[in-house]
C-alpha cells in the first residue's frame, strides 16, 4: 500500500494510503477462490432444503386423504378393497375414487404414458433410465409435483406402490434424489390400514431400523450412492424430514464415502 499527498489548499496537505493495483487483484484472486470453495456448498444446501420440504408437503398432502375419503365413505373395512388378482384397471378405479377427489391436481394423466405424463427414473447405481410402468395412474398435484400409484393385492395384502417425483419432469429424475417411493397400506394384516410409509424393510411389527435403510444387503435399495437410494426416503423423514449432512449420515450410522447428496 503506498501514500499518496493530497493538496488541501493553503500549503496544507494531507497523506493518503491506497491499494495498489497488485494488492488489488490479490484480494480479488482471494475472494474468487473463497467463493469458488463455498458457493457449490451454498447452493447444494440450497437445493436439499428446496427438496425436503416439498417432499414433506406432498407425504402430508397424500398421507391426508385417506381421513377424507373415511368421511365420504366409511371405515376402509367397507371400502371396495382390490379382491383377487390385482388389475391396472381396478388400481386406477381404486386411485379415482378413495385418493384423487380429495386433492388439488392440476393435471390427471390417468395411465398415459407419453409426453408430458411419462415417469422416467434412475437409480443411485445405475445409470440406465427407467419407465414407470403403465399400470400407474399417474397425476400432478397443483404445485408441480408429479406422483404415480399402483394399488394391487398381494398374497391378501393391498397396498398401493406411490413414487412422488417432487419436481415433476425436471432432472435429475433420480431415486434418493427427487423421487421418492411410499406405501399406502391399505390392508395389511388388518394393522395399519390407511397408512402412508416409506418403503423399508419392515419387521413383523412394523418397525425398520434406519441401518437397513442407510444399507441393504438384500435387496441393494439402501440410501447410499452404491445401491438403488430407494430408502432414501425412510433416512429423510427420520433424520426430521430433512435430507441429512454429510455429518449427520455418518452419525446415522452411514459411511462417509458413500454420502448420496
């Protein structure tokens, strides 16, 4: 930093100090590496708030139907329960009447596949894209979010499959990442009826450990980016329906080197 003299009038005059130019560019070559480290972080931050909180609201938009249709229709004891074998055209019928009337949609593809309906995927570990299948109807809620159901009956349980897709036919269209599959039980034993789950390994009563579902040895669908990250969404709604920090995955019981986001 050199001084410079300034003429104050009157034979007076008064010393100055300025940068120079090369302690300038220093500072500016400081800043831009600083910004360069932080921002990516900033912006990751950004977009996981962005997630986890339109994940929460569409769990809580869907999981708040079954009340509703109660009212309308009775217990789900007296409900039009999917019998035998489970047909695309008995889910979609079951979708239309107990799920979608009490929503706000914005658009109901019903089973259209094509353009603006279709629900492509990929998993954590594969990088191949996926079509869900057309036995899902599939429909978008009023603020965007797209969500595809298919309710069958299996071995005397019914259940509908729901993947949420939180940001519609915006990228990345990855599991763990912005589309993330539940359950509605609809009959299962007769325990949790009318519940909305993430998909898990459940035990006998219902309970999944969340190190099943940072990791799964059977079936590779743990929250990790060497599995499918089809649990990521039991990992976010336990962590406080927040996708958690690298620090707190590695607290969850997660592997560092194998952080997802």
């Amino acid at each position: 930093m050199k001084k410079m003299n300034l003429n104050l009038g009157g034979g007076a005059s008064r010393s100055l100090k300025a940068f120079t130019l090369a302690e300038v560019l220093i500072t500016l070559a400081i800043i831009g590496v600083v910004a360069a480290l932080t921002i990516p972080s900033v912006i990751t931050n950004y977009k996981n708030t962005q997630t986890s909180t339109a994940l929460k609201k569409a769990y809580s938009t869907l999981a708040s139907t079954t009340n509703l249709a109660i009212k309308d229709h009775g217990p789900i004891s007296s409900w039009d329960i999917i019998e035998g074998d489970a047909t695309v055209e008995k889910s979609k019928d079951f979708v239309d009447k107990y799920i979608i009337p009490y929503l706000r949609i914005s658009k109901n593809c019903g089973l259209r596949t094509s353009d603006d309906c279709k629900f492509e995927f990929r998993y954590y570990n594969d990088p191949q894209v996926y079509k869900l299948g057309g036995s899902f109807t599939r429909f978008y809620l009023a603020d965007g979010t797209f969500v595809g159901i298919y309710a069958r009956n299996k071995n005397g349980r019914v259940r509908a499959q729901v993947n949420i897709d939180v940001n519609g036919q915006k990228g990345p269209n990855k599991f763990g990442v912005d589309i993330f599959p539940f359950d509605y039980l609809i009959k299962r034993n007769e325990a949790y009826p009318g519940k909305l789950i993430p998909v898990c390994n459940y035990d006998d009563n219902g309970n999944c450990a969340i190190e099943d579902s940072l990791s799964d040895s059977v079936n590779s669908n743990g929250c990790n980016k060497d599995e499918t990250g089809g649990y990521c969404s039991h990992v976010i709604m336990a962590n406080g329906w927040k996708i958690p920090s690298k620090e707190e995955y590695v607290n969850m019981g997660g592997e560092a080197d194998k952080y997802p986001w």
